[in-house]
C-alpha cells in the first residue's frame, strides 16, 4: 500500500493587528482555525487557497508570501498532512455569502487572545504559522511551481 499524506491550504491574514479565524465544527468539537481546506483534483496551489478562503470566510484573497510548508500529523495512527501556509491579505467581502457546511462564523483575534485560547485551536500549526508570520518568515510565492496537465515531451 503507497503511504500518501493529504495535501491541504492554510491562509495567515493579518489586518489592523488581529488575524482572521474562522471557528468550525470539527470531529473532536468546535475549534478555531486558519482559513484551509484541501486540495482538489486538477487545482494548483494558489487558486485552492484562494477558494478555500472564500468559501470559509466570504473574503477574496490576494497570497503575497509562503510562510511555511509543514508536515503534520496528530499521533502514528492519524493521517499525515502536507500543508502550504501562505501570508496574504483580503479584499471585497459578500456579507450575504453562505460559508462552507462546517464553518460556524469568522473571528478577527488579536495574537494576544489567540494564545489566551490557544487550547481551542484546531492544531498546533495555526499558532506556529502566526508566529512564523510575525517573525517575518516568509518565503517567495515563487517558490512554488505548478506542472499541470503538461503532455509528455
């Protein structure tokens, strides 16, 4: 059997000093999250990051920066995640959009409540990718390369 991690999105957004989260049911309860999701089949990078914030949040998303690629996994018999968090900012919201199923309602928080709550988070990983944010560990969009559909030479 071939070992394959899930490949999902993340987005840090940061305006007038508080972040946006998005509180979400999840199988172990309510929790906050960065705005994320899965890839899906046939989407580059970029553009599933950009849906998946629009679903979740009803923001559009403009990504400026990589903050990090991470590999993440709960315990040995949870699956593994192969997540890009991308720094970015939000324009145009739709306050009349319907978010995606699972999503509760979106929350500006500043870091400072963030820790305060960090116990309520969805993972480890959103804090760390703040942090990372915060510390201006930021990677070219660049970086990424999207090969897609390409016929064979």
């Amino acid at each position: 059997m071939v070992w394959k991690p899930h490949v999902t999105v993340a987005a840090v957004i940061e305006k007038h000093n508080k972040f946006l989260l998005v509180e979400e049911n999840t199988p172990n309860g309510i929790a906050f999250n960065q705005p994320a999701g899965h890839l899906e089949k046939g989407e580059d990078l970029i553009t599933a990051i950009k849906r998946e914030v629009n679903e979740e949040t009803a923001w559009h998303f403009k990504p400026t920066h990589i903050v990090g690629i991470q590999l993440w996994r709960k315990n040995p018999t949870f699956p593994s995640f192969l997540r890009v968090c991308f720094a970015g900012s939000v324009y145009s919201y739709n306050p009349n959009q319907i978010l995606d199923d699972d999503i509760i309602t979106t929350h500006w928080h500043t870091h400072k409540e963030i820790i305060a709550n960090k116990s309520n988070l969805r993972s480890t990983l959103v804090l760390e990718s703040i942090d990372a944010f915060l510390a201006r560990e930021y990677y070219p969009l660049s970086l990424l390369k999207s090969f897609l559909d390409v016929e064979n030479e």
